[in-house]
C-alpha cells in the first residue's frame, strides 16, 4: 500500500463514541501512524442514533442517523476525516465530501446470537430481536412464524437485552462482534444465499473533504471502495433504506468481474424478489441487476 506524504499534522478522526465506533476508529489512526500520514486524534460525535436508542429508526429520521452529524463536523472542519461502518451512510452524494478509502473487509455475514445453530433448530415462534426492516423482513421471510421485537442500542446492549427479555436470538451484524473479540455470542453465521447482508456491511470507510482524498485514500483498498460502489448503487436505485427491505451484495468472481446480487420484500417478507449480475463496470452493473429485481416476478 502506497503511503502518504510523511507529516507531523494532528489529523482529527471523528467517530461515533460507542465501543465498536471507537475500535474501527482506532484501525485507521493505526493505519495513518503506520503510513506516516499524521498524527491520529480521535474526536467522538454523539449522533442522532446514539442519543435515542429507543425510537424506530424511521422515527428519528431513517438512513444517516448515525453519519449526518459526522459529516456537518467534517463540513465545518471541526475534523479532518471521519470513520464510518458503511451500512450506517446514505446512498446519496455529500457535496464537498468524498469516501476517499475502504478497509479490507471482515466478515460481511449477519450473525445469530443464541444457543442454536441453525435456523432450523430455532422453535417455532421464537422471539428474536432486531431493529433492521432488512433483517425482520428476511427472517419472516424464511420464518414467518417468529415473532420479531424491536431491539435496539449498541453491540453490548443488545447482547444484555437478548438475556434479560429472554428472546430466541438477537441478530448482529459479524464483523462487529469479531471486531469487538464476541464471536463466542454467536450461534450460527447466515450463508449469504440465506440472508443477503447489507449493503456495505463489513465494510469500514473513511470520509474526508475532497481536497484531501488523495491524502487519506492509500488507507484503505481501490477493490474495496468498486465493490462498496456496487452496492451502494444498487440499493440507491431501489429505494433502499431504514424503512425499505432492500439487501445488496458484491463479491469478486473468479474471472476478475463483480458478481452482485440484490434482494427485496415487503416489510412483513412477503413477495420477496431476487436478481444478480456480473460486470466490470460498477455503474452498469448496478443498474442491471436492479432493472432485473424491479421485474423479478412479474
């Protein structure tokens, strides 16, 4: 990986303040201490996600309730990048602002968190937690005799939670709880061809104004931030959101191509769509396979 130009410039990373935000903050400032690209302070922001914890997510104001506030501190320069899980963005351009890097991504899986195994294995009518539309309609989809709660809050707190409400299962995202050393809280890993995760998921991104995009860009992968593209593009052309169960998933194929698949349901899981693609060409792919979903079915 090409290093930046070596500075002794204090560069601010601003983050959210959770256990988990504050730990993949700390992967880019070790990443700019190893490139000799400044020196790393971490700012933590609260966001609107973080200060209601017991709201929907449609409610507080849907997709960006954990960025918006990371992105005005980047604006007024208050920091100088901002770290991101790249589930919680928007699909829509900040003017002034670039992702100028993706880290190479952990595992993008969703995670059942519980004493089963397998789907199969859990009961019929077990109550599981989450807050996701994505995840409640693909559960139902597949089982539609759970009974989904909504179950919000961090990593740790909905781990507690599952214990004291007595619920099935939570569902997590994976690379979180790898993150954070809780891969002994899950029960099974969810096959891609299962649950398609989210897009982005896996996925941390380093914001920053776009005069500095080449200064931050070597932190992270070009395949990385094409592959998050496609995905990006893919539910932005759907519609997707905190209120749309959308899912989008790329991975490279064997012959150097994207190999993208999107999925979609009503909230409740039923009428689920499916399409896929291959392309080089992230744009286009994107909006083949999201041309194919729209008439999947039909």
């Amino acid at each position: 990986m090409p290093a930046p130009a070596s500075s002794s410039r204090v560069v601010r990373i601003g983050t959210r303040g959770s256990r988990l935000a504050l730990h993949q903050a700390g992967l880019v400032a070790d990443g700019l201490r190893a490139s000799g690209g400044g020196a790393p302070a971490i700012v933590p922001i609260s966001t609107a996600g973080d200060r209601d914890r017991r709201a929907p997510f449609a409610e507080i104001g849907g997709r960006g309730i954990f960025t918006k506030e990371l992105e005005t501190a980047l604006l007024d320069g208050a920091v100088d990048v901002a770290v991101h899980s790249a589930k919680d963005l928007t699909t829509e351009d900040i003017p002034g602002l670039v992702l100028a890097a993706a880290l190479p991504r952990a595992d993008p899986r969703d995670a059942w968190c519980g004493p089963h195994r397998s789907l199969v294995d859990v009961p019929q009518g077990a109550r599981v937690g989450t807050a996701s539309v994505r995840r409640t309609a693909q559960l139902l989809s597949l089982r539609p005799d759970l009974r989904i709660e909504q179950l919000r809050g961090n990593v740790d707190t909905r781990l507690r939670k599952r214990i004291e409400r007595g619920l099935a299962g939570v569902v997590l995202a994976a690379c979180g709880l790898d993150r954070l050393g809780l891969a002994a809280e899950i029960g099974f890993r969810v096959d891609p061809a299962v649950m398609l995760p989210e897009a982005g998921q896996g996925f941390i991104v380093v914001q920053c104004r776009a005069d500095d995009e080449a200064l931050f860009a070597p932190l992270g992968e070009p395949a990385a931030l094409a592959i998050l593209a496609a995905e990006r593009a893919a539910v932005a052309l759907l519609d997707g959101g905190c209120q749309t169960p959308v899912a989008a998933h790329a991975e490279p194929a064997d012959d150097g191509e994207l190999w993208l698949r999107a999925w979609r349901a009503e909230p409740d899981g039923s009428a689920p769509r499916f399409a896929e693609g291959r392309g080089s060409d992230t744009a286009a792919l994107a909006a083949a396979v999201a041309a194919g979903l729209a008439t999947a079915g039909s």
